[in-house]
C-alpha cells in the first residue's frame, strides 16, 4: 500500500466537539430536506414529481446543446436530454424528461416534439414513446426510496453488531445515517435536483462509508487486545493513525474516478457524480470524527 502519509500522529479525539457541532448543522440540514422531501417541496425530479417522457429517433445525429437551446427557448428549461445510439434501426435516439407544467395548458409532448423539428428542419423525427407519469406514481417512488434508504441503514447496523459488537453497530449506523443526511442536506440548500440517480449514490455511498467504518474499527478492535494498558481514546487515536495513510490514498482514488465522471460523463450524470463526490468526502470524516468518537460516549468497557 502505498505510504502516502507516512506516520502520523493527530490527536483526533482532541477535535471531536468541533467535529459534533460541524455534523450537527449537516444532520439538521439533512433533516430539513428529509422534510421537504416528503411533502414534495423540494427541487424533486420528474420520477417523484411527475411529469412526460419522450424518445424521439432521428435519421441524422443531433446535437445536444442545440436540442436543449431550443427547448429552453421553448419554455422547458429544466428538461432533462440523454442521446441514445440505435444501431438496430440506424438512426439516433433522443430522450427527452421534462417535470409537469400545470401552467402550460397545451401538451407537452406535443410542444417539444413541435420545437424539435423546428430546430432541426431537415432531420427526419420519429416520435418512439410518449410515457406519462402521474403525481401518485412519483409519491410512491418517493416512499420507496425512503424505504429503501431506511432498510438499507438498518441492514448496515445488523452487520456491524454480528461483525463486531452491538456498540459499533450503532455508531456506524449513526455515522452512515449522518453521511446520507449530510448529502442530502447539502444538495437542498443547494437547490440541486433529487432524482433516482440521486438516491443511488445516496446508497452507494452508505456501502463507501461503511467500508471506510470497518477499516477503522477492525483496527480499534485489533489495539484494543494489544493495547490494554492505554486508555480507549489513546486506543482509538492510535488506529486512526495507523489507517490513515489507507483512507486517503483509497479516497483519493474514488475522487479522481467520480471526478472524471463528473466531468466527461455527461449532463444526466453530473448531479450524481457531485453527490458521490461529497459522499466521499463526508464517508470518510465521518469514520474518523463521527463513528470513531461515539464509541467513547458508550458506558462500560469496550469488548477485548
């Protein structure tokens, strides 16, 4: 493994209430947007907000930035484009989100297939699909992805208590329960869009911070045996450091890769890529001022 650090030796725990006031204001924000969320006031995407789904095929390519200029123009500012090569047919396909408009009284599917060959006079254009999703649709895919986000920290803790014990299973949900409020918060304030996409890296980066958490307490519970004659924060400082250099360098890796993605990978990804960008950020303070110091906080010995 590569030494990026070297040896450290930061006192951590020295800095955990300025850690807790810092995550107290990321878990309200968090909190707030949670809200929002669920009574439908937030910046929500058309999968939980509803709205029309189009793909149009066209004989020649079309470019993506006059698609969406025309749209714009059209009074679709916040439609969502994504270029699809079909090579069954020869032609290219174009998908084409937009959320409802109550205050547009014509059709929306038929405004922007009308805007489309206006822009692009000379380029044939197939209508291939038309799907409309409905406000109760997209409330139920807002539930889903509550529970699906509820299961999966409740999923996190059950395998951190049989891997270590019951005590670390807290902290570790705690601190992936703060990792995914902190992003979510974030990206409110924000005013940034929630999606599905969204929600994805919102889990995925429940599974980043769990993994960087274990790293770190299998280490705690390693010193623990070997370092009886310490106390549980110098324990704990000590496994910190001893992983540190690990953490960043895996870090690091994560965020040149997402960073990349974020980049290059396109309008449609770009809101994901920033979501696990700060995820990573976020997952792996969280291991080190968050999970680590709550164990602190618990009475009684910690398991040798």
């Amino acid at each position: 493994m590569l030494e990026l650090l070297g040896k450290t030796n930061i006192n951590f725990m020295a800095k955990r209430y300025v850690a807790f006031a810092l995550s107290g204001v990321l878990i309200i924000s968090g909190l707030t947007a949670l809200v929002q969320i669920s009574r439908g006031h937030a910046n929500l995407g058309i999968d939980f907000s509803g709205g029309t789904a189009l793909q149009f095929r066209f004989a020649q390519p079309v470019a993506l930035a006059g698609a969406r200029a025309a749209l714009s123009d059209g009074g679709f500012a916040d439609a969502e484009l994504q270029e699809i090569t079909s090579e069954s047919t020869g032609g290219h396909a174009l998908l084409v989100r937009v959320k409802r408009q109550t205050s547009i009284e014509e059709k929306a599917a038929g405004r922007i297939t009308a805007l489309l060959k206006e822009r692009f006079p000379g380029n044939e254009l197939t209508v291939e699909s038309t799907t409309e999703i409905g406000p109760t649709i997209g409330q139920k895919l807002r539930d889903d992805a509550v529970l699906a986000t509820t299961i999966a920290l409740l999923g996190i803790m059950i395998y951190i208590a049989l891997r270590f014990e019951f005590r670390f299973g807290v902290a570790a949900a705690i601190a992936t329960i703060h990792d995914v409020l902190a992003v979510a918060g974030i990206f409110y304030v924000l005013e940034k869009e929630f999606t599905l996409l969204v929600v994805t890296s919102l889990l995925t980066l429940a599974g980043y911070s769990l993994t960087d958490t274990v790293v770190v307490f299998d280490r705690i519970r390693e010193n623990l045996r070997k370092r009886r004659q310490e106390s549980v924060p110098e324990v704990i400082n000590a496994s910190i450091n001893q992983v540190l250099s690990r953490t960043v360098v895996v870090s690091l890796c994560m965020v040149m890769a997402v960073a990349a993605l974020y980049w290059w990978g396109g309008h449609v990804l770009q809101d994901f890529s920033l979501a696990m960008l700060m995820g990573v950020v976020i997952g792996t303070y969280s291991s080190i001022f968050v999970a680590s110091p709550l164990l602190m906080f618990w009475r009684g010995p910690l398991r040798m």
